[in-house]
C-alpha cells in the first residue's frame, strides 16, 4: 500500500491539486488554472479538455516530489451543478453549461408548474432553479436537440475525469443530489422528476458512494497524465459536500461556512431541511446515510475579486511594487472605515442571488452612498455586504433548528480576510475557528475519502491528522447587536430594489 493521497479540486478557476502524506502532512500543492468562458444572457462555460489538461499537468508536478508508485489512490472533489454531455465513447459534445450559467430560467419555470414548486422541493430538497442540471438539460433539448441526441451521459466535472482515467460513467449521491433530478430522502434518481422535465433517464450515470474504488488508471490515461497505470481511482464529490469531510463536519448537526468565489453554509444532518419559505436547501453528504442542509450564495470572493479590479488601483500598485498580497493593502484600507461604513451597504448580487432569495435578477448595488463616503468605506461595505448575506442565510438555518455548535470553521479564500472574518463572527453571533490550512477543505476531504476508499483509514474521523485551528475569531458583543439591527436593513434594501433590479434588466 501506498504511502501517499493524490486529490484534486476542480474549482471554477482552476484545479486545486494536492499531496498528503498518510499521516495528514501536506507534501505539496499546486493549481492549474483554466478559463471561465463568460458568454453574455447569463451563459458561462468551459471546455472539459481544460479540466483534463489541468489535472494532468498538475497530477505530474506533483509526483516529482515523490515516487509515484507510492502514491495509495487519486480522488476528486468538483464544482457541481454543471451539464456536461458525452457520446458513448466519452467525447464531449460541446462545451460544459456549468454551475454559474443562467440561461434556463424558462425551463425552471415550466418545470416548476409541471412538477409544482413546493412538491418539487420536498422530492429533490431545492428549490427550482436555472443553477442545476435538469434545467440545463431541458435548455439543450430545446435549443441543441441533435447535441441531446447523441448524449450518452449527462456529468459533472469531476465524473468526467473519472471516466478519462477510468472509463466508466459514474456519480456520487452529493454530485446527483446537485442534478435537482433526485429524491434526496430516497437517495436515488427521481424519475418522476425527469418525467415532468421531458429528459431520459437512461442519459444519467449510475450512483456510487464517493468512497468507491471506481477503477484503476488506464494505459492510455496513464501516458497523458503521468499518473501510475494501475493507480486506484476513488469517486469522490462534489465540492462543498467534500468540504464537510475536510473540516470534520461528519456528524449530525455539524457544519462549516466556506466563503471562495461562492459562498455556503453547509452542515451534516440525517433528515432534509423543510423550510416553510424553501429559502435554503439540502444536498446528499458525501457519506450517503446523511445529507447536508445549505444555503449558498452566488458572489462573495466574485464580489472580492470585482472590488479588486475596480477599486483597488493603489492596491494593486502597491502589491506590484512590493510583492506583497494586494489583499493586504486592501484589508488594511478597508479597516480604516468604521464598522458598519459609515452606514453604507453593499447588496452583493453581482450573479444575481440563489440563498435566500432566489432572484436571477438581483444585481449589486452600493446603498446609502453620500459625499462623505470614500473608497476604503467601499471596501469595508463589500466585506461586510458578504458577510450579512451569509448572515442572513446562516440565521435562517438557524430557525429551522439545523446547526447545532456553538463554533463555525471557516475556510476559503475569504477567511484570510480579517475584516471579513470578524464581520462573520460578529454576525453570526459565535466564534469563527480559522484552520492553518483554508484553501485545502474540499480537497483534503477528498484525500481522506481516497484513503477512506482504499483501506487506509477504518472510517472518515481522520481530521486530526490533516488539520488544526490557528486562530478563534471571537463576536464583540457591541458589534453583534448593531449587525443585528443593520442586517434588518440590509434585507429591506433588497426587497425595496427587487422590482427596479427586474426592470433594469431589459436595458442590458
């Protein structure tokens, strides 16, 4: 047996690849990065090659740091939602619909009168959206009929890699709960769902636990990815879902809050979420006997990264200058504006919105803006902009008795951010636990369900070794009460430009 666990996340920017040790030492990480293909009317895409070529390129840096006849299995996390189509021979037949694309609000809408909405939340445990796959299937029957003709199979991004190593057409129950084409209490494919949808039952992979030993590397795989032939595959998830192994939530009422491009709030149940308003949503954990209720928003790091390009021209100066983080320079102008800047808000709605409020057509906006206001108030609005909508969320799981710690870990790129991070403790009203490694949750929850899959480990509870807390980020009283009143405030704002966001619309 190997010594070694090669894992990789397949993120919206890139391929996170790592390499831990058996014993949960970190030997190194790299990330490939691929384009995002931004289209216009809410289409965004990418080429599946891309995905392939960045696990290759990665998987062969990273076994020059050790023999790779001692690496024990490769197993994936991967953005979700998306609608890949594959003939029979695993070619792709256009380009991946993915998780951020939009385009299927029509066939949200038929579907939902079909099905009915309510009906429709309590078999699949979400609500109707144009985010997920069914949707997007339906888009391409009508819209690219020859291209849902020849589709085989229906993937997600990372089942599409499994299938290029191994040759089979499989997904995990996270991965299908994310299709909206399942019953999340029966664990199993809703083919009444399909049925309502007008899709083919037989054009969806089958269903495996992510800890399965899927197959082993392939001759021909095994040449363009470097990877050992023979190599175990494990499944694997999707991210999020993963997520909750890399930060120990494998027990009922357990959870993690994770702010990257998107941002979530996700915890390890036995039972779906009922919300009576289906504000938030359930998954299927990777561990097949639980589920994971969610509530996720479409732009927290997006919101960041907007910022960046156009507020941040000093920042970005300084960080060329110096060589220093540019996220550096704009924490530390944003905490030169007060808490709560100077009563300026920032409605993050950059992709329109999913949790809680279900809107393709929300849009950003800077709310309260006077000629006191500078750009370092900005900066401060759009971390705490974030950090009120997830509080948002996080509350509304709340009243539905989901969570039950007094404590959140925190991971993604966003918790590197100290203002952000104290807007979240301060928020959510408990203390905010910072790993030593952020950026690595979903793909070390991969890992241990690679060395899970292959025998290493006896069960799941292995956190120990891979992972530990840094830094607790505790709630100042004061701060809580007064976000407590301002995120009233920031959900009227929302609702009082729901309508005028509708109309603006029909001018882009």
């Amino acid at each position: 047996m190997g010594k070694y666990l090669l894992a990789h996340d397949l993120g919206t920017t890139g391929d996170k690849a790592v390499l831990f040790s058996e014993d949960g030492t970190l030997v190194r990480a790299v990330t490939a990065e691929y384009k995002t293909h931004y289209l216009g009317h809410g289409f965004v895409e990418q080429d599946p090659d891309d995905w392939w070529r960045a696990v290759c390129g990665s998987s062969a840096e990273l076994l020059k740091s050790v023999n790779p006849k001692d690496v024990a299995a490769v197993s994936f996390s991967g953005q979700m939602m998306g609608c890949l189509c594959v003939d029979r021979h695993g070619k792709p037949l256009r380009p991946s619909i993915i998780w951020a694309d939009t385009r299927s609000v029509r066939e949200a809408d038929a579907l939902g009168k079909a099905y009915g909405k309510t009906a429709f939340y309590r078999t699949s445990g979400h609500r109707i959206s144009s985010s997920h796959t069914v949707t997007k299937l339906m888009w391409i029957k009508e819209n690219e009929p020859e291209i849902y003709r020849q589709a085989y199979k229906i993937l997600c991004a990372k089942d599409y890699i499994v299938l290029k190593l191994t040759g089979r057409f499989v997904t995990d129950y996270s991965d299908a709960s994310g299709t909206l084409a399942y019953n999340i209490c029966g664990h199993m494919w809703a083919e009444d769902i399909m049925q309502a949808a007008g899709v083919d039952r037989e054009k969806f992979p089958d269903i495996l636990a992510a800890a399965t030993v899927v197959g082993e590397v392939g001759e021909k795989a095994a040449r363009e990815s470097g990877l050992p032939r023979g190599l175990p595959v494990v499944l694997g998830g999707g991210d999020g879902p993963c997520g909750l192994v890399g930060t120990g939530a494998i027990r009922d009422g357990t959870g993690y809050t994770y702010i990257g491009t998107s941002a979530w709030s996700k915890f390890c149940r036995t039972r779906p979420v009922r919300d009576p308003g289906m504000r938030v949503v359930t998954w299927n954990h990777v561990i097949p006997e639980f589920v994971a209720p969610t509530g996720t928003m479409q732009a927290a790091g997006a919101s960041i990264a907007w910022m960046k390009e156009n507020l941040c021209a000093e920042e970005r100066a300084l960080a060329e200058k110096t060589g220093e983080s540019v996220y550096k320079f704009i924490n530390e102008n944003a905490a030169k504006s007060k808490r709560g800047a100077g009563g300026l808000l920032f409605l993050p709605h950059l992709q329109g919105e999913r949790s809680p409020f279900w809107n393709v057509d929300a849009k950003g906006a800077f709310v309260g803006l006077t000629m006191r206001h500078g750009a370092n108030d900005m900066k401060r609005a759009v971390f705490e902009g974030i950090a009120m909508n997830m509080g948002v969320i996080f509350h509304i799981l709340q009243e539905n008795k989901i969570g039950l710690q007094d404590s959140m870990v925190l991971i993604g790129g966003g918790a590197n951010s100290p203002v952000l991070r104290q807007a979240m403790a301060d928020i959510y009203e408990m203390d905010m636990l910072i790993p030593d490694k952020l950026d690595e949750a979903t793909s070390m929850g991969a890992a241990i369900i690679a060395g899970r899959g292959v025998g290493l480990y006896q069960d799941f509870d292995v956190l120990d070794r891979f992972l530990s807390i840094k830094e607790v980020v505790h709630p100042v009283k004061e701060n809580t009460e007064f976000f407590r009143e301002l995120r009233k405030v920031f959900e009227e704002c929302y609702f009082a430009l729901e309508k005028v966001n509708e109309k603006l619309g029909r001018f882009e």
